[in-house]
C-alpha cells in the first residue's frame, strides 16, 4: 500500500483509531519510522499494548512531509521479519494495517 492511496482512503475515519498491524497476528504498531533513503514507512509492531498507543492521527502528523509513492512496510523486531502492506480494515476503535 503506498501513501497516496492510504491517505485517499483514510481521509473520512476517525483520526483517533488505534493503530494496529496484522502480519501473522493482530498487533499494536508501537513506532513509526519513515525512511527517505528506502522510500518507506516502517510500522514496528508490539505484542504489548504501549503506555500511549499510536493512532491515525499520529501517522499523519509523522508522514505528511513524505512523498505519496512511499510504500508501508511492517516490521516484527522479534522474528526481524519486514513484510509488504496491502490495505487496512476497521475493528472496534482499532485500524488494523495488514
């Protein structure tokens, strides 16, 4: 999933959802990271629930400086396993990046 498109279609949500990634389960994305050289986002899943989880409204403010072809990525830092995004869906008070 690239930005252009992810901010397209996030445009009308809630920008207080929770932010949550699915790789092989549902986790809290404790930190984003955008890199400029890769041209990625980086969403570093917790299997910890954080103090101060991250929401949409923060992934916005940290990626509004990026170029829309910047494509997301998650990253499990326990398998050190980084996989492609493909889309999101709503659960609860929860957008879940998968």
């Amino acid at each position: 999933m690239n930005l252009k498109n992810f901010i397209k279609s996030t445009a009308e949500l809630d920008p207080n959802l929770i932010l949550k990634g699915d790789q092989d389960q549902v986790s809290f994305i404790s930190k984003i990271l955008v890199d400029s050289e890769n041209q990625i986002i980086l969403l570093t899943l917790s299997l910890t629930k954080p103090t101060s989880p991250l929401r949409l409204f923060d992934l916005r403010k940290q990626t509004s400086s990026a170029p829309s072809g910047f494509k997301f990525y998650l990253f499990n830092p326990q398998k050190q396993q980084k996989t492609y995004t493909f889309g999101y869906y709503l659960r609860d008070q929860y957008l879940v990046i998968k």
